[in-house]
C-alpha cells in the first residue's frame, strides 16, 4: 500500500487535522474528522483539501445520510436540549437539534444511577434521505427532509416498540415488540409515507428479537429467542420474510441450537449462522442456506424454420432446465469450527469465518462458497476484519480504543491483508493503533446493469471464446 494523504499540509500550518476516529461517507466523497471541541471537519478531493466545518463542540459520534446530502453529530450529553445536530452537506446549514432522550423515554421515578444505564435511542436514515426517524416510548418519530419537520406531524405509533430498522433499498421500516396483557410480540413491516402495514407476524413465548435486513433489501431475517411455558429453557428460531414475493410470504426455521451469528449473502440469496449446543461453546457448526432453490423443469423447445411470410416456430418436443423459486433450502453445514463472527465478501460468495476477541484464537477460516474449498490461517488477537469494497481483499486488524490508557496488547497492534482466497499480501505494525477503514466505492453500474451484464455473461462467454478461435486459425 502507498500512503495517499497523511496531513502534512495541515501539520506544517500546525494545525490539528484529528483528534478522534475518522469516518468515510457512504460512496466514499468525504472523509470526516472529528476535532472535538470545535465539531467536524470534511474533506475530499484529489488533494483531500477542506470542504467543510460542522460546529458541533463536544462531538462524540456522526452519522452521514446514505445519500451524502445530511451529516447529523451526537456529543453525548443527557443535559444538553442540542446533543444531536443535523446539518445539510452543501451549505452548511443546521436544520435542527434533538436532545440525547426523546421526551418521556426514560420512566419516571428512576435513580441517577439507573438512568445512565439506558442508551439512548439512535437517529436511523431511510435508504434515500427522505426520513431521518428515532424511536420513542411507545412510538416512532419520523422527520422529513429537508426541512426535518414530524412527518404528517404526528409520530408512528408502536406500542411497545423495542427495536425498528429502515430497509436499506425502499421506504420501509420494520419494528418488533414484545408482548403485552394478551396481545402476541409481533413484527411489523410499515410503508411510508402512508404508514401502510405491509406484513404482520405474530408471536408468542418471546424473550428477544434481532432483526437483520439483507443488503439490497430483498430479504429481512429476524433471530427470535423464545422460552417455554415455564420460562427456563430458551430456543431459537428464524423468521425470513420475503419482501419481492406478493404478499411478503415468511419463511419459519426452527433451530435447536443457540444462534450465536447470522449474516445475509449480500448480492444473492444465501445466509450463514453460528450455531452450537452450548452459547458458551468452543467447537461450533457454521450452517448455510438458500432462500431460492434451483429445480429441473421442462420446457416446450421450438424451432424456427423459414416460411413465405417470414419465420415460424415449430414445436420440437420438450427440454429440461434449470429454473429457480422461491423455496428455503439447506445447503450445507461446516462442523467443529472455531469462530464467532461471519464476514461475506462484498460480492458474495466468499466468506471468512473468525475468532475475534480477547479470549479467541485469532483464527480466519477463508471458505469458497462454491468451490467448497478451505484455507485457515490466523491472526493472533485480531479484533477487527474490514472487506475492501471490491471483494478481493481483507484486513483483519488488532486495534486499541482511543483514550483507554495503556492497551495490554499494544505489542500485537496492526493490520494483515490477505486475497479473498487466504493468501497473506502485506503486514505492519504499530506502537499504537486505533482504526482502519477502506474508502467506500460507488459502483459504476446500477444494480439492474450489474444483473443484465451476470445474467448475459455466458453468451459473451461463447463470443470470446468464437472470436479467440477465430484469431488462432488466422496465426
């Protein structure tokens, strides 16, 4: 790796270029720097020159908008009314604060000490800008850009609301909540603006729901943890919900074991889970399925033959091909494994099962989703693993958090990358090291291009390989 831009112009004009961590906007335009008694700072360009100051003292966090237009800070404070600021990319302007709390978020009655165990509830952008929403007691606040106003000025109710997620391809949230007196837990999949109710799914003996929506937003996948009647045995199972299909039909996978991870495929149709007997196991099995399942079926063949008035089709008999539907299937399961987390490729297929942690092994399992082939290699104390934006490289990476003091694994501290396949490319290491992150890239085909261009990707195949004949026979 070259190093592009270390801060030389801003350290020779002696002036601070970070104080805290650095975050890159979605597609990769900016790169923010978090100064934290004057707010953030963004730069971009060839030369990363300053594009931008966002007065923002005490600033602790930010979250860009998907679509870069909306750069919202949070400086942690439960007493300040602005904690959170939302601001416009290009001019620059405040369009509102929010305190850290919405109003009546935390119960009445509460001790100091209690109260400072509640998070607060995090500010969630829909997929394209449109909605900047917050959960609330009972509710869901939507705020409209970009004059951030309460949409249709009123809030969604939620009653009981635990927990809501924005599609991250259309203008859909979806929420669960736990149950209450005689109504069930449910999950709900609301449409805006007109607050339709797309799909509800009822449930009963819940403990917990974890919701994860697949990257294009084709799927979304909800771990339920439930108890029995007598409330001390938990078990999990899945409910997939299929947002393309009429209906938004749900698939139910009912697990044995305790799901410790679960992660979508995020260009296809596939999913992987860390189960085990035991949440506290060493040895786990690494289960995949398919949300589609590929069949035979026959077809009416025809034959074109030429006629007076043109070209006619004639039926030849039948021939049998391969077609998908819709329909949940297993595909295979990896047993005695160590690790604990789940990192897919960008571009699917390729995955690195890893033992992340303090007490873990370090250890990177780099799997061929369709190859069925297997490299383990390992990274002693690795607590991060970061997917270049193209899918054929890897960071795993021992940081330290900023501010902590002494880090007793200072000694390890560094990044290694490795080929999608396991292969070791490049090493360093650091006497301190708190973050690393690529720079987002925007692709430069829309999604639709992308699908016509794989779907026609064996007729251009048959072309290469005429015209590589072709020129063999002309040497």
């Amino acid at each position: 790796p070259e190093l592009d831009y270390g801060g030389e112009r801003e350290k020779k004009a002696g002036v601070a270029w970070c104080e805290s961590y650095v975050h890159w906007s979605p597609r990769g335009s900016y790169l923010a720097t978090l100064i934290p008694a004057k707010g953030v700072v963004l730069w971009g360009g060839k030369n990363y020159d300053k594009l931008g100051r966002f007065p923002a003292p005490g600033v602790e966090f930010i979250l860009f908008s998907p679509q870069e237009n909306y750069l919202l800070t949070n400086n942690g404070k439960r007493d300040d009314p602005n904690a959170i600021k939302v601001f416009s990319i290009q001019t620059g302007k405040l369009l509102r604060a929010f305190p850290l709390f919405p109003p009546k978020f935390i119960p009445d009655g509460m001790s100091r000490e209690e109260q400072l165990q509640i998070p607060p509830p995090a500010f969630q952008w829909s997929h394209d800008d449109k909605y900047l929403a917050r959960m609330g007691k009972d509710l869901i606040s939507i705020y409209e850009s970009p004059g951030m106003k309460l949409l249709d000025k009123r809030s969604l109710v939620a009653d009981g609301i635990h927990e809501f997620q924005f599609s991250p391809s259309a203008n859909i949230l979806a929420y669960w909540a736990p149950e209450h007196g005689n109504a069930p837990a449910h999950i709900d999949l609301i449409q805006l603006p007109s607050r339709k109710k797309l799909r509800q799914k009822n449930l009963v003996n819940v403990t917990k729901c974890s919701m994860v929506w697949h990257a294009q937003g084709r799927y979304l996948g909800v771990k339920v943890t439930r108890h029995t009647k007598s409330k001390k045995t938990l078990y999990n199972n899945l409910e997939l919900f299929r947002l393309d299909e009429p209906g938004i039909p749900v698939d139910m996978l009912e697990v044995k074991d305790a799901v410790m991870a679960f992660a979508w495929e995020p260009r296809g149709s596939r999913f992987a889970m860390i189960h085990a007997e035991n949440p506290t196991s060493t040895k786990v099995s690494v289960t995949f399925h398919d949300m589609m399942k590929t069949v035979e079926a026959e077809t009416k063949a025809t034959k074109k033959k030429k006629a007076a008035k043109g070209a006619i089709s004639k039926k030849i008999g039948t021939v049998t091909e391969p077609i998908e539907i819709a329909e949940l299937n297993k595909v295979l399961t990896l047993e005695g494994k160590q690790c604990n987390c789940i990192f897919w490729s960008p571009l699917g297929t390729h995955i690195v099962l890893a033992s992340l942690g303090d007490a873990a092994t370090g250890q990177l399992e780099f799997y061929d989703l369709e190859a069925k082939t297997l490299t383990v290699k390992e990274h002693y104390r690795a607590n991060r693993v970061e997917w270049d934006p193209s899918g054929r490289t890897v960071a795993t990476c021992v940081t330290q958090p900023i501010g902590g003091g002494h880090f007793k694994f200072s000694m390890d501290n560094g990044y290694v990358l490795w080929s999608f396949q396991g292969k070791q490319l490049h090493s360093e290491s650091y006497e301190t090291f708190y973050q690393m992150g690529w720079r987002p890239r925007e692709s430069l085909l829309s999604e639709e291009e992308r699908e016509r261009v794989v779907g026609d990707i064996k007729k251009y195949e048959r072309r290469f390989d005429r015209e590589d004949r072709e020129r063999k026979r002309a040497e």
